[in-house]
C-alpha cells in the first residue's frame, strides 16, 4: 500500500524518553499473535490502574477530545528501550497512522516503518507548537505529507524529516523487505560462503 | 587510512545495494527465542518459506521461563502456549533449540558467548535489544523486532543504513568497589539515553583492555541503554582464551587461523572515528540509579537530585521522584530496599555471583529484605555450585534460583509486589519494568546488590570490603 500523507486529527504525548515497557508491559507480550494488544497501551498509567489512579491527571489515551486520532505527536527519543515490536503494533491497532516528533529510538523507528507505521522528526520547538495547537483545538485535522516533507494544520505548517529511504517505502509502498532481500539469494550465498567462520576457518 | 572494526565486519557482510538505498546484510549468528518469534514463524508458514541457514540460527527459552518450579505444563496458561509455540516452531521449521531440560538453556545473551555461538567478526542479531552483549567479543550484534525475525529467518539478510561510530576510551585503573557496572551506567548518564541513537559504541581504553570477557559483556549489554544500538570491544588476547574450548568454537590449527581472522578484523591504530569520548577510571565511584531511565543515576555517596523549574528536565525530574518516592536533594545511600535482585543478561554470569557473594558471605539478609539469586544459564548456576557460591547465598538467607529472565521484566512469576523498592543488578528501571505497575528499580552492580541485601538500604559497598 502507498503512502503520500496522512489526514486526521492528533493526539499529544508529552514527555521524553517514553520506552516501550511504558507503551507496552512485558505481561502482554505473553501472547504468541499481536492481536487485541490495542487493549493494553500505556495501561499501567492509565485510568483504572493503580499507578493511573494514583497520579489522577488524565491520560491522553484515555481523553475523549482525542478519541478516533491517527497522528500521534510525542518529543524526544520516543520508543526506546526494549526492541518489542508490540509497541508500534499496538499503537497501529489503535489507529495511529502516524507519528511526529523530536527524534525516535533507532529500534523502535526501524519496527515501525517495517510494519507501515512512519515516524517523522519535527524541530523540538514546532513539535512543541503543534502539541499547544491540538490541545487547544482537538478537533482540527493534520496532515502529515510525506512527499511534500511538511506537516500542517490550519494556520501552521512546519518541515517534517525522514530518512531517503523510509520515504521512498512509504511512497511506493515497498515497505515489506522480506521479498526484496530473498531476490537474489544466489548472492547471498555467495556471501556466506566466503566468511572464514560460515566455512569453518 | 585505517578502518574500524565496524566497517570492516559491515563490508564484509555486504550483499548488495537495495534498491531503497539500504545494505543488504548477510547475518552470521540469528539467536531466537520465545517471545519475539512466534508472529514471525507463522508468516513464514503463511507464505510457505523455509527458514534460509539453520545452520546460522539458534534458539532458546529465557524470558517467561519460571526460575522456581519448572514443571511442565506451567501454571501460567499464556506462557505454556508460548513455550509450547516455540518448541514446536523449532520442531517444525528445524531449529537448533537448547529447550527447558536442556542443559545449555539461559538467557539468550548468556549462552550465545558460552556456548562459543558467538565469534569476532560475526554479525548477529536477535529479537532482542540486548543483542548488543555480544560486541564485546568484537561481533557486530543487535536487537531486531519481530518483522526483522522474519526477514533474518527467510533470507538470512536485513536492509540496514549505516552506522556511525563513536569511540569511548575508559583510561587510568578503576578504584576498588567500582565495576564494569559502574562504568557504563556512568557512560549512559554523562551521553545521555539517546545520546548514541544512529551510532556504534568502540569501548576502548587500559580499563577495558584489562576487563575481563564478562566485564566486557556488562558494558556492552547496555549499549542500547544509551541509545547505541551496538556497542562492542576489539577481540584481543583474552577474547582468543574466552573462545578456546568452547563447543561451537573452531578447534585445533583452526582455531589457530581463526585467530589470526580475528585479529585482523580488530580496528586499526589510524582508524577514524565519528566522535571520541574519553572517561578517566579514576573519578568513578560505584553508581546508582534514583529515577525511571537508566540515565538518571548518581554516585553512591551523592544525592538525588532537585526538580528545579517546571519545565522540560525539571518536570521530567519531578515525574521521576514521584514515582520513586524519593526526595530531591537527599542522600541516595539509606534507601530502603525491598528486594534483592541478582540477575538479568547484564550480571549473571559467574563471576557476578561470586563479587556478590564476597560481600554475603558470612553476612545475613536484612529481615524485611527479599533477596534472590537467578544465574544467567543453566551452567553458570552449575558452576557455581561447583564453588559452593549457592550455600553461601543460602546461608545468608538468599533464594537460589533457575536460569532464566525472572525479574528483569515481568513476564513470569517474579515480580515486584506494589510499590516495592528493588535492589537490581538487571539493566532497565523504566516504570513498571519488574512487573508491577508502581514497582521500583534501582540498578547497580550485583556487588551493591549484595551490599543493599544485607544492609537492607543503598550502601556504598566499599565500605563492606
Ligand atoms: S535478562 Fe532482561 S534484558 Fe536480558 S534478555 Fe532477559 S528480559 Fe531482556
């Protein structure tokens, strides 16, 4: 499937080095399909649980002004920790299409571009003005346009930054290496056979 | 000019130029285990694939293994089905799998480097992000997600963009009390936790030339925690004497040449590098962490530190505190701990356990402490015992356990209850990481652990020594 832009309302995250143990506990990874994960992102801070209740403030996940968004928005080095590809397929599940931000740990960016799931980097202060902009007006869309490089809502339109390569993916909807790397397996083999500990030194 | 380990492993790993830009990479060593590959088996079922070089790939069950009470089938449904799932994805497909009666079985980061699996020069990966334990051999290693597990499974091969490499040279002598522990998790607090997204960590420096392989792998374990999603070590003499005898290790005149690959894979003297960091042994103390990243530590003898603003840091600071129940400005040493933990793919090798148990012996448990002892494999637990490391820990009132995951993350039955205070020497204090939504980590070195059992608070270890 290609992907030019993407349309929809957003949804804040705030907050730096959000790790995949936050967006997905490990008890939810004992499940051997990704399915119904949607269920559980961030619950351990969200309403209904202990750690929730007790900080009170409401979750952006559990806001209704942001219900049915598809643009996430978060700061810097979002997703680290755990090489869990159960964060970003959760957050797809909840229907996030898209997510901009200051920068992204390196696994979790390369988990979710393989799953079709594109994470932008913004400049801190526009990521910034965006948050401000959508909780003072949840309702107005966004478009994330991956051709033209930009991100925009009514009034405000800043650069967006992907590497050459994950904007290619997206544009030709090449996104599923597994085919593209078994095209020439011959070569592959080639390879192998010549790395002293494939032979046997 | 010279080259890099990195570059040289990466060239010679090579493929080809992916129409996207990307390099393809042929992947030496696949490591597999139980719950990051049971969605990419069954996309290769699905398009009726093989998996390409089972002689490249190996598996094993480490993170929702009991440590207690192994019996088959566990109590816990879930993780029954999952176990099960890759025994048969294993059976099914022809994977190499050192299963729960096995006596090769441990966390994957464990029994990769003990086995003799894991080689200078190779590149591996893992459904892991811990993959990176493996640098220190002088491997190319790293974490992957499931979609990558499929790809490696099928083709052998991952699309990858380059990587940048920083050198951090760890120079003069480590004061006594100060471990391998100590210094990265330094390392991780002075670059940051996403100071090395897009680069390669070279650890390099006297100290780390005369670590030992386990030191090293301590170091390189948590790469990832700073953002680097490999970190390794040139192989070197004591590398060469590590890999001798191992099972899957090259033998005889092989090993010989073997040797003489090895070094010649190392970085050379004029190699350049993308960024140079330098870290004098001689101003570190042992480290704790007060916060919810593995950057947020500070030295035992210090202070927590004072949510100053509202803004960015500050808030992060206060968020961090909140959560701990600590107080900003207040001593580190005398935190009240619940739980002792001694494990975890970053300290649970053998000579983790006897540096902790140094400082058990002859000592007891505090009484309101749980504390617990979980070697990283099935043989070093053997080996240990070997020593009598497990009746020392007994004597003193530890739990002797089963290799496997347990509470570095709460995905089997070890986990922390409410808001308990945890001692641990595993790698990751995020909120909720040890299994309970409100549970709190400390992470310091297995000798500190010890420290903290006995003592029943954060203790500054060298004062037990
Ligand atoms: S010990 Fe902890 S960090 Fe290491 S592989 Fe297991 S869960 Fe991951």
């Amino acid at each position: 499937m290609k992907m030019t832009r993407i349309e929809g309302t957003a949804l804040p995250m705030r907050g730096d080095d959000i790790d995949t143990d936050r967006i997905m506990p490990a008890r939810y990874l004992r499940a051997i399909t990704f399915e119904g994960l949607e269920g559980h992102l961030f619950e351990d801070e969200r309403a209904g649980s202990a750690a929730g209740a007790r900080t009170g403030a409401v979750h952006p996940f559990d806001n209704p002004a942001y219900r049915g968004a598809s643009i996430l928005l978060v700061n810097r080095n979002f997703g680290s920790g755990s090489s869990r590809e159960h964060a970003p397929q959760a957050l797809q599940r909840a229907g996030i299409r898209a997510i901009v931000g200051e920068s992204f740990a390196e696994i979790f960016f390369g988990n979710s571009l393989m799953i079709g799931l594109p994470c932008v980097t913004a400049a801190p202060d526009e990521v910034r003005e965006l948050m401000e902009r959508v909780e003072e007006r949840p309702d107005v869309h966004l478009r994330v346009d991956f051709e033209a490089g930009t991100c925009e809502m009514n009034g405000f339109r800043c650069a967006i930054r992907l590497p050459g390569h994950a904007r290619d993916a997206l544009l030709t909807g090449a996104w599923d290496t597994t085919g593209m790397l078994l095209e020439r397996y011959e070569e592959v083999d080639t390879v192998g056979a010549r790395l002293p500990y494939v032979a046997g030194f | 000019m010279g080259k890099t380990l990195l570059q040289k492993v990466w060239d010679l790993h090579t493929v080809r130029t992916l129409p996207s830009g990307q390099t393809q990479i042929f992947i030496g060593l696949h490591l597999v285990h139980e719950v990051t590959s049971p969605q990419a088996f069954d996309a290769l079922r699905k398009r009726g694939w093989k998996v390409a070089r089972l002689d490249r790939t190996f598996a094993t069950s480490d993170h929702i293994v009991p440590t207690r009470d192994r019996t088959r089938p566990f109590l816990d449904v879930m993780a029954e089905d999952m176990m099960a799932a890759l025994e048969r994805n294993c059976r099914d497909f022809g994977v190499p799998l050192a299963g729960l009666d096995d006596d090769r079985q441990g966390i994957v980061h464990v029994i990769g480097p003990e086995l003799g699996l894991t080689q200078p020069g190779m590149t591996i990966a893992c459904g892991d992000s811990h993959t990176s334990t493996h640098g220190a051999f002088g491997a190319v290693a790293f974490g992957i997600g499931t979609s990558q597990v499929r790809d490696v499974l099928a083709s052998q091969c991952l699309a990858l963009e380059p990587m940048k490499v920083r050198r951090i040279r760890v120079t003069g002598t480590l004061p006594r009390g100060v471990y391998a522990k100590d210094v990265i998790l330094t390392i991780i607090n002075r670059l940051g936790v996403g100071g090395g997204v897009g680069y390669a960590y070279e650890y390099a420096g006297d100290i780390v030339g005369r670590m030992s392989m386990d030191e090293r792998m301590t170091i390189c374990n948590m790469s990832i925690e700073g953002g680097a999603r490999v970190g390794y070590v040139n192989p070197d003499q004591r590398t060469f004497e590590y890999m001798k005898g191992r099972p899957f290790a090259p033998s005889g005149e092989a090993f010989e040449r073997a040797k003489t690959w090895w070094r010649s894979i190392a970085s050379d003297p004029d190699a350049r590098y993308d960024d140079d960091v330098e870290i004098r042994g001689e101003e570190l103390t042992p480290v704790v962490t007060w916060g919810v990243n593995p950057g947020q530590s500070v030295s035992v003898t210090g202070r927590v530190p004072v949510a100053n603003g509202s803004g960015g840091d500050g808030q992060a600071i206060a968020d961090a505190l909140a959560y701990m129940g600590l107080h900003g400005g207040e001593a580190i040493a005398g935190t009240r701990v619940d739980v002792a933990f001694i494990g975890s793919c970053t300290n649970s090798r053998l000579s983790d356990l006897r540096e902790a148990a140094r400082i058990v012996r002859g000592r007891r448990v505090a009484p309101h402490v749980k504390a617990f002892v979980v070697p990283g494999s099935a043989s070093v637990k053997q080996a240990a015992e070997r020593e009598g490391l497990d009746e020392i820990f007994r004597a003193a009132g530890f739990e002797w356990r089963s290799a496997g995951c347990s509470m570095c993350l709460g995905m089997n039955p070890d986990k922390l209850q409410g808001s308990q205070v945890c001692a641990s020497s595993s790698n990751r204090n995020f909120k909720g990481r040890q299994g309970s939504p409100t549970g709190r980590t400390l992470l310091m070195s297995p000798a500190m652990v010890a420290a903290a059992a006995v003592t029943g608070a954060v203790t500054d270890v060298r004062e037990l020594v």
